[in-house]
C-alpha cells in the first residue's frame, strides 16, 4: 500500500532524515514514535509533499513519486490527495464553521457541489460526535472538538490513508479520550494510518507496527507487545524509560 525507499530530506546543511524505508500494507496503523528532533513530523510531511524529499521514492497505491527525478506540480497534487493530514494545531479556517471547513477541500480542490459536500461533510461531522456542531465556529470549539473537525476535514478528501501528527499534544487531558476514540474507531474500519504521538496507550492498543526513530533513521521496529514488553536496542530503551 505505502511503499518507502531511502527517503532523505535536508534543510540547507541539515540532514533530518537519512535514509528510511519502509513498507504499510493497506488497512495498518503504524504509530512513530521518538525523541523531539528525530524527524517524525518531517517525514510525515514528506508523505504529504508539503516538505519535498531531497532523494528517495514513495509510492502510494499505484502512485509513486520519484525525488531523485524533478517533480512536476500536477504529479504533486494528484499524489497529495492520497493522504489525508491532520495537524498538532487543527489548523481550521477560523472564519469558517464546522461544516464550511470540512466541504473547503472538496469544492475547491475536487470541484464537488456545495450541496453535495455539505451533505456528506455533515456525515463525517455527525462521525466524529459532532452532528450538533456544524454551524460552530472554531472559537466556539475545544480543542478537543476542534481536532475532531480537522479530523473530518481530512476525511472529506476521501484519502488513501490518513497522517496524524501529534494530533492529541496540545490539548487539555480530559479532552484527549474522544479525539483517540474517534481515531480508534476509523482504524477498526480498516482506514491505514501513520500517527506520531506520546500516547503510548494508544500505541498499545490501536498500532499493528510501532517504529522507533532517532536522528533521522529508524532504529527499532516491531508489533507492540514484542516491542514494548522487550525491547532490543539500547536507544529504544532509554527512550521508553524516560516516558515512564
Ligand atoms: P520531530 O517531529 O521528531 O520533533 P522534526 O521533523 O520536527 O522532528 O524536526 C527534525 C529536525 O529538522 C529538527 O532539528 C528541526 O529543527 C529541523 N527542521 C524541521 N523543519 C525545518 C525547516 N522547515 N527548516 C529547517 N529545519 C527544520
């Protein structure tokens, strides 16, 4: 489903990411995991082009996007459209509600109906516990609520798989629980996901793959059980015992 092979990316003279590879087959929740700096939302982003690889291939379904080669804008933004992206910060509009967020991505990028996008924007809203929210705007959201919508706003674009980036990480404690339920409960639907996070319960209960990454690479890999009841390398280790 999501094929990755030697994926680097530099900033100027800063090398974050060395070279990963790495395979997802379809339907999977791999959950990364690693210190701050490693480089896990950098390679996020590069899944989602919004950074470009400096070297590497990634391929999704049966597109592929060769960075050792120059890209073109329309091979981009057709492969964009795989991913869905949902951000630390929700990122929404905020002059926009609920709904006038999520249909956004739909009507402009895809040329759906405003009717149409409404009707099915109001679904995934009503999806994520927030079918009495549609006409809310952000400011009017917590946060908690208010990743629900980035949620559903990625969603809308009916994407391949869906990248979450620390999603929970700023929110307050108690308003945690919904935003990982709503998450839970699209991978038991079977959506394939690749989500950075500090949720290490979240990790154990939802992932099928927990990757462990340091200085731009992957070091340690494996199902969640094996890979936190014993894990092999000595950086995994200190990195699990300064969480406890
Ligand atoms: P993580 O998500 O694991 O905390 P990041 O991917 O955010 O790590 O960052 C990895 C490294 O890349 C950091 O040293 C960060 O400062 C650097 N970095 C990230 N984005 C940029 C950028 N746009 N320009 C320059 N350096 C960047």
């Amino acid at each position: 489903m999501i094929s990755i092979q030697g994926l680097h990316k530099s900033f100027g003279e800063l090398e974050v990411l060395k070279g990963m590879n790495l395979e997802i087959p379809k339907g999977k929740v791999v959950v990364l995991i690693g210190p701050s700096g490693s480089g896990k939302t950098t390679f996020l982003r590069c899944l989602n082009v919004l950074e470009t690889p400096t070297k590497g291939r990634v391929k999704i379904s049966e597109k592929t996007l060769n960075f050792d080669q120059k890209t073109n804008k329309r091979e981009v933004a057709s492969f964009r459209r795989l991913t869905g992206m949902v951000f630390q910060n929700y990122n929404l509009f905020p002059h926009k509600t609920a709904l006038e967020n999520v249909i956004e991505g739909p009507v402009i990028v895809k040329g759906e109906s405003a009717s149409k996008a409404k009707e099915k924007g109001r679904i995934l809203l009503e999806k994520v516990g927030l079918g009495d929210k549609v006409d809310f705007y952000p400011s009017q959201l917590s946060g908690g609520q208010q990743q629900r919508v980035g949620i559903a706003r990625a969603l809308a674009m009916e994407p391949e798989v869906m990248l979450f980036d620390e999603p929970t990480s700023a929110l307050d404690p108690e308003l945690v629980g919904d935003v990982l339920k709503v998450m839970k409960d699209l991978a038991e639907e079977g959506m394939t996901m690749v989500v950075v996070t500090h949720e290490m319960r979240f990790a154990k209960d939802v992932a099928d793959e927990v990757i462990f990454m340091d200085q731009g690479v992957i070091v340690e890999r494996g199902a969640p059980s094996e890979f936190f009841a014993n894990p092999k390398q000595e950086r995994t280790r200190r990195f699990l015992n300064v969480l406890e």
